[in-house]
C-alpha cells in the first residue's frame, strides 16, 4: 500500500488453483487478536513488507 494511501480494511482471498475460494482473511481498525496487530504495524509503517499467518475464514 503507498504510504499516502490509507484504508480502514484489508481483504485477502485464498484460492485452490481452479475457481473455488478456500477461504480468506479481514484485517481492519475493528480486527481483534493477530489481526488487529497486524494492522496496526501495518498502519505504523506503512510500505514496509510483513508476513504473517492467520486462520482462513471459510467463505458462506
């Protein structure tokens, strides 16, 4: 993300290699646990790479 450009959430997708999403991941300013750290760091430093690993949410 530019380091001018801010957004109140993130959305990532996981895909299976053909056309089903296994599932996904929401950070945000209301994401609590890793998820809320994870932004947070991110919104700190913004333009710097990070990597985490979260649980996937499954898609409904």
């Amino acid at each position: 993300m530019p380091a001018k450009q801010k957004s109140d959430e993130r959305r990532v997708k996981k895909w299976n290699g053909h056309d089903d999403c296994i599932g996904g991941v929401v950070l945000s300013t209301e994401a609590t646990g890793e998820r809320g750290r994870q932004w947070q760091k991110m919104m700190q430093k913004p333009g710097k790479n990070s990597q985490y690993w979260h649980k996937l949410d499954v898609d409904e």
